[in-house]
C-alpha cells in the first residue's frame, strides 16, 4: 500500500507572523524611501554584521527592491562589508532579481545557502524556488504575495529547523501586471478590520483539505495573566491578531 504524506500545508507555529497595517493612502511611496519598519533588522545588521541572523526581504517589483537595496545599504554605510574591502563578495546585503547577471545570480545564492557573508537577501519572487536555505529567522513581504500559497510557501524558507522566526507581512497597494488575489485581499482586510481572529488559522483554512482531516488550530490559550515581562503564551507567540487579545497586553 502507498501511503501519501501531506507536508504541506504545515502549521509552522515556531514562526510568530506579524501584520503591518497600510499607512495612510499616498504614504506609501515615503514609507519604502523611509522603512520604519525595517529599522530594527537594519541595526540588528550594523551591530552584528555577518553575525546577524539571516533575511529574506521579498518585493513584488524590481524597482521595489533597488531602493530597499539602496536604503539599506546607505544606513548600513562601511558596516555593508565585510574586513573594509568593497567588493561584491564581502557584502552582508545584496539583492536577487530576475533582470541581474547570471553571474551575480549565482554568487548571491552560494553566500546566502552557504554560510558565506551575505545575511540578507532582498529579493522579488524569482528567489526560492528549489533553493534550500538554513535558519533564515526572518521573512519580509513589503505587499503582498499574488496567492496564499504563494505567501505561505515563501514564509515557509523561514526557520525550518523549528527554531523561532518571524514573518512580517505589510501591505502596500498593487500597480500594474502585479497582481494579487481576491481571496489573499480578502483575508488580509479581514485582519485589518479584526474579524480574522488568526492570521495562521485563517491561511491554514485557504489551504486545507478535507481529506487532510481536521485542520489544526493553535493551543488553548495559556496565558496565566501573571507575565511579568513579556508574555511567551500560545496567543502572543502566534501573530500579530492573537498577541493583541492576550489578556497581558489588554491589561496593560
Ligand atoms: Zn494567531
Ligand atoms: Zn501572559
Ligand atoms: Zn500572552
């Protein structure tokens, strides 16, 4: 007898998924010159070098991902290489795209999967596929993938030795040829409005099967309200939505 296994779609609940809000219409532009919300991976960068953990910052457009390149790299200053000789091999941050050189390609994929220098990678979708890379603890998606399976499938580079990780999700209107699907918009403005109660459950329902069984959902919540630093219960390790309605941070 042949016995199927379902791999995916998996729970991957050591991945704490954060949602960004869309700023106010029109900000947008501003917000990817300016990423406040990039800001602490930056300096996590500038303070620990190729000691940093390693990230994935996934862009729908390419001109998307120059800037971010060029934000990063202009913050990170003589920090973006390594032992002060500015060449492409000693930098701790790069870029993947499809319009770059084979050549470029390639050397970005060996440091990255490797173990050499480069700790993130700012990248549209054309990188992952078939690329297996270790602890990545975190996955950016500055807009929004053009599926939920999609999205899921690029989180799931995140963190796959079941250590912690985080995935940030941050909304950003669409332009042109990119497009996302209804059912994608459809969930993320659920969580935007606070009628998703789980940002994993509500993925995990898009994906699941009926043959696959019952679908999981995350533990009973396990807050004891007596945190007195931060709060580690199933709630606040799971999403931006559940960690919202842990009763520590309602109370504080
Ligand atoms: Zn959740
Ligand atoms: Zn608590
Ligand atoms: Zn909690």
């Amino acid at each position: 007898m042949q016995v199927v296994y379902h791999i995916f779609p998996s729970f991957r609940p050591n991945i704490f998924l954060q949602f960004c809000p869309r700023t106010r219409s029109g900000q947008d532009q501003d917000d990817i010159e300016q990423p406040q919300w990039l800001q602490e991976y930056v300096a996590e960068l500038q303070t620990h070098g190729t000691q940093a953990k390693k990230a994935i910052i996934y862009c729908r457009y390419i001109g998307q991902v120059c800037k971010l390149f060029g934000f990063i790299m202009a913050t990170l200053g003589k920090s973006a290489w390594v032992n002060n000789e500015k060449l492409p091999k000693n930098l701790i941050v790069d870029m993947y795209h499809s319009s770059l050189d084979i050549d470029s390609q390639e050397r970005v994929v060996n440091s990255f999967t490797t173990d050499g220098n480069l700790r993130c990678i700012i990248a549209t979708i054309a990188f992952g596929m078939g690329i297996e890379v270790h602890k990545v603890r975190y996955i950016f998606h500055w807009g929004l993938s053009k599926t939920i399976v999609d999205y899921w499938q690029e989180v799931g580079r995140c963190s796959r030795d079941g250590e912690p990780g985080t995935a940030v999700l941050y909304r950003t209107p669409t332009r042109g040829h990119v497009t996302t699907d209804m059912e994608f918009k459809e969930m993320v403005s659920g969580v935007e409005s606070g009628e998703v109660p789980c940002m994993r459950e509500a993925i995990l329902s898009h994906l699941w099967m009926d043959e696959m069984g019952p679908q999981p959902v995350h533990d009973e919540d396990s807050c004891q309200s007596t945190c007195i630093e931060e709060c580690k219960c199933t709630k606040c390790m799971c999403c931006s939505v559940c960690r919202s309605r842990c009763p520590c941070r309602i109370q504080k």
